[in-house]
C-alpha cells in the first residue's frame, strides 16, 4: 500500500509541474504508445490474445487500479483481471485524446480520456464508454511501460 501512495503522490507531482518536460522526443514515443494501444484493442479477436498483446506495455512489477476496485499488483493478476473483464466483450472502437503527458528522467506521467465503444456477446447494441485515465510509466530496457495504470469513468451511454 505504501508503494502505490508513493507512485500516486509522485504522479500528482509530475502533473503538477508540466513545465519539467524533459524531451519532446520521448513525449512523442509515450503518445505513439497510447495510439497503439487504442488500435491493438479494437481489433475485435478472442479477449486472451488481447491481453497477452496489452501486457506487453505494462512493467516487470505493475499496478492495477481499476474504477471502484481495489488494487491488482503483478503482471499475472492483472492478465487475469483483463480476461475477465473482457471475455464476452467485443471492442468496436477505442480512442484516447486529450493527453498531458509529463517527463522526468526514466519516470513520465499520462493522462488522458478514453472513449470506447463496444458491445456485449448477448447484445447487438452498441455502448459508449467515457474514462479518465492516469499512468505511471517507468523506462525500462528503452522502453516506457506501465507501471501504474487507472481510470475513473466520466460517462456511460
């Protein structure tokens, strides 16, 4: 617990602070990442291949912390929550704007909404889904990962 409240507390304090934008060149490469992730989760295929893709982007040692639940630490529970919560699931559509993301050496901060369309196995019927998002990400071996990824919903129609 008192990892997460220090990985969240350094988070609100490199938002904070955006004007520590440490190089426009890695701001781009942190928001070509979220634009693969959207594409890689619209791609309509079985939810387990999704999520072995959507791992790829998540640290050695990452936090979950999803809307109204509680914390999911580790690469393996994480998988499972995203199995899970997406089995019956087809993603329609999936984009992120609005992006703040911040920099710091080998630690950045991204915020950011998502809007997500997709539909129950059961239901033809088209939902929207709105969130907010907030990333932890940490460089390792050249690459941004995540280190801590939540969401807050805004809307859902």
């Amino acid at each position: 617990m008192m990892k997460n409240s220090a990985l969240l507390s350094t988070s609100i304090l490199l938002l904070a602070c955006a004007q520590g934008v440490d190089s426009e060149t890695e701001v781009e490469s942190i928001h070509a990442q979220l634009l693969e992730i959207a594409e890689m989760s619209a791609l309509e295929r079985p939810t387990a291949e999704m999520t072995d893709e959507y791992m790829h982007y998540f640290a050695v040692e990452p936090t979950l912390l999803p809307a109204n639940g509680e914390a999911i630490y580790g690469r393996d529970a994480i998988a499972g929550f995203y199995n899970d919560a997406f089995d019956g699931i087809r993603i329609i559509s999936n984009k992120y704007e609005e992006p703040v993301i911040v920099v710091d050496g080998t630690l950045a901060t991204r915020r950011y909404l998502g809007t997500a369309v997709f539909a129950l196995a059961d239901d033809e019927e088209p939902v929207t889904a709105k969130n907010r998002y907030l990333d932890v990400l940490v460089k390792e071996n050249g690459e941004w990962k995540m280190l801590w990824h939540s969401w807050v919903p805004v809307s859902w129609e």
